[in-house]
C-alpha cells in the first residue's frame, strides 16, 4: 500500500483536509506556498515583479 492509500484508508488529518484527492501533492504545494511566504524564504518576489510588472 502506498502512502497516498494509507493516508485515506486510515482517515488521517491530512486526507480529511484534502477531501481525498491527490492528498500528498496538494499537502506539498500548500506547505512549499507556505514556505514561500514567509519573509526570509521569499524567494520570487523579486522576480514576479521583474518578470510580470502589473500582473501580480
């Protein structure tokens, strides 16, 4: 059994959070944009604003 089947067999936080579906990816990308947030770990703010000037 993979991780991804055990998280949701078992019931756990993190697939009750992610209603199921791709449980593990969408944990990674919400924990990566919470990284990024963070002030010391902003690492493409500088670059959206050069890349995409009025975008953002």
């Amino acid at each position: 059994m993979d991780a991804v089947a055990a998280a949701i067999n078992t019931g756990s936080e993190l697939a009750q959070i992610y209603n199921d579906i791709s449980v593990l990816e969408n944990h990674h990308c919400a924990l990566t944009f919470a990284i990024l947030r963070r002030k010391e770990c902003a690492l493409l703010d500088k670059a959206q604003e050069q890349q995409l000037p009025g975008r953002l």
